[in-house]
C-alpha cells in the first residue's frame, strides 16, 4: 500500500453507467415525517400499498414462521413455486422468484444487458426501468406517451415503442397499468405489438397492478407465453396481497430465460417469512376480492372529489390517481404534508405538475379530500 498517511483518498472509480444514476425516489415515509414536523395521524397515500395490509391467511402464515427466521431460507423456494405453479397452471421450470418485482427487473437487465445493447420504454414510465438500464451499461430509448388529451392521456404509445425498436434492442419494458398514470393497454393492440416484435427482443409486461385492473378489462399476460416465447411476465405480492414490507414477486417465462434469470439471481433473495407469507396469500382469494371492492370504491370517491377540486383526474385502472394541478405540484405537496398526509410528487417522472395519490381507507380518503382544498390555496 502506498501513499501518505492522512492523504485524501480517491474511491475506486465507479462503472461508466453507475457513476451518472440517479437513485431511485421512494414515496416518503411515516416516520421521516414525524421527525421532520413533530406531527401525529399522518396518512401516507403515496406508494401504492394495500390499505388493508396483508389478509389474515398471510398474517397467520408470518406469525407461523417467525421461529425459524435464524434458518436460511430454502432457496429454491420450492412450495411457492409449486403454488404459483398451479395458479398459472405452469411448470415450475417458467418461475423466478424475486426480492419483490424490482428485484426481477434488475435480474433482467443483468442477465440481458451490456455495453452496446439498448432498451425500450416509455414516457412516464416506472422509474427502475431506466435505472436498471443504465447500471447495466446499456442504453435506454425512451418512446414519446399519449398526449394528455388523448383517450388514454399520458399513457403508452404502442406505435411509438415499436419505432424505438432496433436491431440492439434486447428488452421492452411495458407496465400494464402504467404507474405513474394508471393508465393501460387493451387486448387487441398490445397483441399486435408482440406479434411484430423480433423474436431476439424480450417484451417485459410488468403486471404489478393486475389484480385491480381485471374489471377494466385488462388482459392477463400469463396466458400468452405459449404464443409469445420471447415473453416475460412480471407480478408482485406488494399490492392486492398488500405484503410490500417483505418484499416478494416473480417472473414468468420459457424455461430458457428462466433459467438464465436463475443464474443470476441471488441465492435466498427471497426470505423464509416472505416465502410463507406469498403462498397463503395466493391462495386468499376473499382477501383480494376485499382489496379490490375497496380500491373499486376509493377510487371513485378519490377521482371525483379531485375532479370537483377543477384538477385533471384521467381514468386509473390502478390503486392510485394521477392529479394534474395545472401548476407547480410541489408546494401543494408540501402542504399536505404540514397536515398529515403524505402524497407522492413526480416530478422525477417528468410530471412536475402532478401529484400520484394512492388509494386509501375510506376515511383516509375523506382526510386527504378534506385536506386537499387548503393545500392548494
């Protein structure tokens, strides 16, 4: 070792797409704001959780494993697998399991991209795609969205996406509902789009929203992968199963991209407590249908009193609205905050106008309604 002692010391030199990332902004939390403003109650609407929390299957599940957390995990996650398995009605050799679906997404950068390789998404778009994009090294093509006063504002333009697509291109990411717009593709045209996609190219349809968006009409990727070989699907049991804290999701796929994302998945990237806790919920089917009336109902009530505010409110087939304020959003944000209720800003999507706002209980959806008026002056 050399140099002098007490010398200022230089880090190592991070890779080319690291050193220029942006990390990722999560929604702020309770706690963070209870130390900053010293105030009490506080709502938190702004990461797209569950208001109900996790169904008393997956609670029992937790309780019931809690003793072997001093074990590692069976890192195969066989039993989870073997019920995701008969969900979908897959083989287990299509199933990667991941510290939640963000965990996927990056497996799928690493397991896909490098230096020269390009990816595709859109506008407005989940931000850990392009994270995962550049800290692989590769480059991202961002397509142009909808216009806001189109049918769908804001949302995914197909025609767009397949214009960004090239002979480097390895992935496509397309969330279906969009977060976040909370908008969505219909059966028909996305059928389309993967139809004309290269074989060589991975459409990646991230479905984390996809319990709330049925009755909308949105379809059910899983189905597809007979058809569409060069298909990913991606799910999460941070939403409807309302299990974000433990942090769990999954891919599925052919085999062959299976087993390539499995090289590079970390061995126990899924946890013994996680790994109970998602099979008793996949099998909750009264817990989801719960979530999913309480989202039917807070969303309706959430949309129209922002609606009656003069805010634009587009349609949301997600658990969260997208609120354009026609102006800077972020002091609005801020004083919701100074009245206990947390909301996400976007600007870091490119939308410094607009507030995403989850939906929450009933009565928490009345406080932020009955808050909102003053926030905005």
């Amino acid at each position: 070792m050399t140099g002098e002692a007490g010398r200022a010391r230089t880090p190592p030199r991070a890779a080319r797409g690291v050193s220029s990332l942006a990390p990722y902004q999560p929604g702020k939390p309770v706690s963070e704001l209870e130390r900053e403003l010293g105030i009490q109650s506080i709502i938190k609407l702004a990461s797209n959780e569950n208001p109900l929390g996790p169904g008393p299957a997956a609670r029992a599940a937790i309780h019931a494993v809690v003793n072997d957390v001093g074990f590692y995990p069976d890192g195969s996650g066989h039993d989870l697998k073997q019920a995701l398995s008969e969900y979908h009605g897959l083989n287990t050799n299509r199933i990667t399991l991941g510290n939640g679906s963000n965990d996927i997404l990056v497996l799928l950068a690493e397991a896909f991209l490098e230096a020269g390789d390009e990816a595709v998404y859109s506008q407005y778009c989940f931000a850990i795609y392009p994270i995962a994009v550049q800290a692989a090294g590769a480059f991202g093509r961002m397509a142009p969205a909808l216009s806001a006063d189109s049918g769908m504002p804001l949302g995914h333009d197909l025609d767009a996406l397949a214009a960004q697509v090239g002979t480097r291109t390895k992935l496509v990411f397309i969330a279906n509902p969009n977060n976040p717009t909370g908008t969505w593709l219909e059966s028909g045209p996305l059928r389309k789009f993967l139809k004309a996609l290269p074989g060589t190219t991975l459409a990646v349809l991230d479905e984390a929203y996809f319990d709330y968006a049925i009755e909308h009409g949105v379809p059910d990727g899983s189905t597809w992968l007979d058809e569409f070989p060069n298909l990913v699907i991606v799910r999460t049991f941070s939403k409807v199963h309302g299990l974000a804290g433990i942090r769990v999701g999954y891919a599925l796929s052919s085999p062959e991209v299976a087993d390539l994302l499995n090289r590079v998945r970390q061995p126990f990237n899924v946890s013994s407590v996680a790994l109970a806790a998602a099979q008793a919920a996949l099998s909750d089917h009264e817990h989801v249908t719960r979530s999913v009336a309480v989202n039917r109902e807070g969303l309706a009530l959430v949309r129209e009193g922002l609606a009656q505010l003069r805010l634009s409110v587009p349609p949301s087939a997600a658990n969260f609205v997208l609120a354009g304020l026609g102006r800077d959003a972020a002091p609005v944000f801020e004083r919701l905050l100074r009245s206990g209720v947390i909301v996400r800003p976007v600007a870091n999507y490119g939308l410094p106008q607009h507030l995403r706002i989850s939906v929450g209980t009933p009565d928490q959806n009345r406080r932020l309604l009955a808050a909102m008026p003053v926030a905005l002056g």
